[in-house]
C-alpha cells in the first residue's frame, strides 16, 4: 500500500478478514473486499472464524469510515455441505460521490 495516493479512492481485495483489518488500521483503504469464513459454514467450525476474523460475513464500516465486506463465497470448505450459511456470488457496484 506504500506509495498509493490517498486522494484516489482505493479498493483491496484480501483473502482473509484479519487482513482487511491490519490494512485499515494502518493504511487509507476506501473498501476492503474479503472472504475466507464461508460465512460460518458447518458448526463448531464457526466458532474459530468468530473469534479469530475481526469480521465474520456481510458489510461492515471500520471506525475509519472504510467499508469491509466479507462473501461467504460459493463453494464450502471440507465437507460438502452448510448450515446456517448460504453459498453467495456478490455483485459489487461502486460509485462516486461528488
């Protein structure tokens, strides 16, 4: 991110949640696009993703005022199934404001 100009808005792609957190404690990011949870998949295997990523599934702001948004993704991580978790493609439009 060193050498990015901040005026310009920024969008990151980071696989893991505890990546997009890092970065926006520490750098000018606009939005953060993640996955990595599969949206809490199977239980108990939840449970570590909720104590380990800062963010679990959906969008959320950063106290920065940068948004994270986390994809459950489509397709499941061991076993072939889910509970409690839907398999998602999102489609992410991003606009300006002036």
């Amino acid at each position: 991110m060193k050498g990015v100009d901040s005026n310009i808005p920024t969008v990151l792609l980071a696989h893991r949640p505890k990546v997009a957190k890092l970065s926006l404690d520490n750098y000018s990011v606009d939005v953060v696009l993640t996955g990595h949870t599969h949206g809490g998949q199977l239980f108990p295997i939840h449970l570590w993703h909720l104590i380990r990523e800062p963010y679990f599934a959906g969008l959320y702001q950063h106290k920065s005022g940068s948004y994270v948004y986390v994809s459950s993704g489509v397709h499941f991580w061991g076993m072939p199934m889910r509970l409690w978790s839907q398999a998602e493609i999102t489609h992410v439009t991003l606009i300006t404001t002036s």
